[in-house]
C-alpha cells in the first residue's frame, strides 16, 4: 500500500469509525448488516480478548524466541538420525533451483519452491524413497503434489510391482490437477467419511496442508480429532506451515493478519502423547542445527538460509 493510499483509507476509517463499530456488534446473521457484509466477503469484529486478534503488546516472547514446550519431544538428534537413515536424499542435487531451469530441463519440479522447497522437498522426496508408501493421501495440493508424483514415479521405474495411490483432496485450487495423472477429490475433507482414511498402513503418507485455522466443523479439527487417532502405528504423517517450537512469523501474525493457529493444537496433540513421535519439525532444525540439516539435505543445503515449514510426526 502506498504512503497516499495509506492516509486515504486512515481518513475514511476515522470517518467510518461510527458504522464500523455498529457493524461490528451488530448480529452476525439475520439483519441486512450482516447479509450486506457478506455479499462483500467482509465481516468486522471488535478488538476483545473474546476473539483472536492480537497486536505486538499481546505478545509475551519475541516470535523468534522458541517456547519450552515441556510436553512435546523434539529430541534433535533423533531427528537428525531419521533424516541420515533416508535413501535417494542424494538424488535431489540433480533437480533444478529454480523454475526457469525445470522449464528448460523438462524437470517435474524446482527445489526453490516458494512454497515447498529448500528442505520441504527433500524431505518429502526421501521419505518416499526409502518407506514406498502404498497410499498417500494430501489434503492440499500444490508443488509438493509435483515432489510426491516424481519420488513415486522413480520408486515404481526400480521397483517391479510398486505402486502408490496418490489422493488430492483438493476443493478450492491447482486446476492442473486433473491432468497430472492422481486421484483428485473436490470435496472439503472434513465432509468425507473417516472411513475414507481405513486403507492406510505403515508407511503411508497423509499429508496436511489445508486452511491452517481451528474452526467448529473445520477442517483442522477433523484432521486432528478423526483423523489422526485412526492411523495405524507407522502411519507418517505431514503437517505443512509450522514453526513450532517459535510463534508463526511476526510478519504474518501482525503486518498479514493471519491468524493461524493449527500449530498450537499440534503442540496440544503432542503433549505428553505417546502414540506419536517427532520425526522431522524442519524449521526448529533449520534454526538450532542448520549445518547439521544441510548435511543430509542437498536441495536445503542449496540455501541453507531458507525457512522450511515441513513438520513430520509418526504413529507408533
């Protein structure tokens, strides 16, 4: 936003402040505010300690400070071993940085993904490798979707007999899905049937990179309330977006607006929780064991200034 605009809009905004604050605590439903504000895609609330917007004075640490989290293992060193024990991790060096060179080489993706890149895509690629999932399910699709297929594609070329049913459950984006040769779904995942989920075994994927925010009959709770407790013990399972043991960026939180939260109901999830184990959370290992991490993974070691989002936890 421009200096210009900027002051505009702080006009209007003392001007409006009036019908904002009406709106604001007007019904949410069955009044002609409400129904105008949605015909707008707007909805206006209060600043309450009854809703979720913060500014920086509600912090209490830095969003670069990590939290204790005493209930939640993370344990460094186990991490690391279960990144070393992975097979094809050395096979990421060959795939291009960037878009402009997969385009060029024909490449299936580019490790410099803004979205699932340095560290992200290694990950994934190498769990794929060396587990040979018979299943893997994403709710959310994108270019880890494209990391997914070429880690299936190279295991079923070696592997007489392997193959991997890949499930997009995907109800609002990448239109290319349909002819990228995976099963797609365009349904919101929390209106499938868990039963949807039964096939799963040890070494399956379920890969979660949906809408990030804990809402009554949302898609967060689902996953975490019916999903994950029906996975069998060596099920993996992938949480994207998650800074865990840190707040989510500053930048997100206070200059955005996001206001995530799905991160917090993993580290609920987790706490004192022994049917599942931390296998990879990549932006805490980024940040307290980077040379470590760019050791074992070529595409992060690219940039090992990256931030990678990927969190990995196990059934056992």
């Amino acid at each position: 936003m421009t200096d210009l605009k900027d002051a505009l809009a702080a006009a209007l905004v003392d001007l409006a402040a009036p019908l904002f604050r009406f709106a604001a605590h007007a019904p949410k439903r069955g009044t002609k505010t409400a129904a105008a504000l949605d015909r707008h895609g707007l909805a206006i609330y209060p600043r309450h300690y009854y809703h979720p917007f913060i500014t920086e004075r509600d912090l209490i640490l830095s969003p670069d400070e990590a939290r204790s989290l005493p209930g939640v293992d993370l344990d460094a060193d186990r991490q690391l071993a279960f990144i070393e024990s992975l097979a094809g991790r050395s096979e990421l060096a060959a795939f291009p940085e960037t878009a402009e060179e997969a385009a060029r080489l024909g490449a299936p993706f580019h490790i410099g993904s803004g979205s699932f890149g340095h560290g992200d895509s290694d990950l994934l690629y190498a769990i794929v490798r060396t587990h040979r999932p018979r299943l893997a399910i994403e709710i959310g699709s994108g270019d880890s979707t494209r990391v997914l297929k070429a880690a299936i594609d190279r295991t079923a070329q070696e592997t007489p007999g392997y193959g991997c049913r890949h499930v997009c459950v995907e109800p609002y984006e990448q239109p290319w899905l349909e002819g990228f040769g995976v099963e797609v779904i365009r349904e919101r995942v929390e209106r499938l049937d868990p039963s949807f989920f039964a096939g799963m075994a040890a070494g399956d994927i379920l890969f979660i990179d949906s809408s990030h925010i804990i809402r009554p009959d949302g898609d967060v709770v689902f996953e975490f309330l019916e999903l994950l407790p029906r996975l069998p013990v060596g099920a993996f399972v992938h949480i994207h977006d998650i800074y865990t043991p840190y707040h989510y960026p500053r930048e997100w939180m206070l200059d955005r607006g996001l206001l995530w939260n799905e991160q917090y109901l993993l580290e609920a999830f987790l706490s004192l929780n022994r049917d599942f184990e931390v296998v990879a959370a990549l932006k805490w290992l980024s940040s307290v064991r980077n040379d470590g991490l760019a050791a074992l993974l070529p595409g992060f070691a690219m940039r090992p200034t990256a931030t990678p989002g990927s969190f990995w936890i196990r059934r056992v």
